[in-house]
C-alpha cells in the first residue's frame, strides 16, 4: 500500500488514489460519522490504511468523522494509538452486538 494521494467521496464509497493504484472503500453514513469495514485487512494493512487515510481527509477538509469497523481489539488498538480527532474505531463483533440489540 503506497502514499495515499487523494480521497474522493462518491455517493456511497470513498475512492482512494494511491501512488500506483486505488482502492473504493463503501461506507454507510449513521450519527454524522462515516462507518468504512475494514475487516478482510490485516493488522498491518488496517492501521496504515486508517492512519493514512484519516490524515489526508482531514487536510482535503472533510469534517464527518469516520469510523473504522475492524475485526479485532489488537488493530483497533493499534489504530488508535495516534488518537486522530476525526478517526473512531469499533470492533466488528461490537456493531453486531448493538444490531442484535435494537
């Protein structure tokens, strides 16, 4: 995964422009944040695309928070390590929780 150098917001995915490639992320908008499943990636993948991803929608001037929805603690964990203020993060298994819930 490369530098990530621009972010486009389609009308139900982000499109990521790498340096050498792309990458369309769909997300689902609830509570004024962006939820993005990331789960099929692996820790090291995760992280980097959050962190990344999170810093170059911040500078584009994006202002809804988005949401990570990972697969497990040690990922989110590890995303949240910079603490960015426009980046959340939930473990999928927490999201399925609250939906059998309601």
């Amino acid at each position: 995964m490369d530098n990530i150098r621009q972010i486009k917001l389609l009308k139900d995915a982000f499109l990521v422009f790498f340096n050498n490639s792309s990458l369309l992320l769909n997300y689902r908008i609830k509570n004024d944040k962006y939820f993005v499943d990331i789960t099929d990636l692996n820790l090291i993948n995760a992280t980097k695309l959050a962190i990344l991803f999170s810093t170059r929608y911040f500078i584009q001037g994006y202002k809804k928070k988005v949401c990570w929805i990972v697969k497990d603690k040690t990922i989110k964990d590890a995303i949240f390590i910079l603490r960015l203020s426009n980046l959340d993060c939930v473990v999928k298994e927490e999201v399925e929780e609250l939906k059998a819930a309601v």
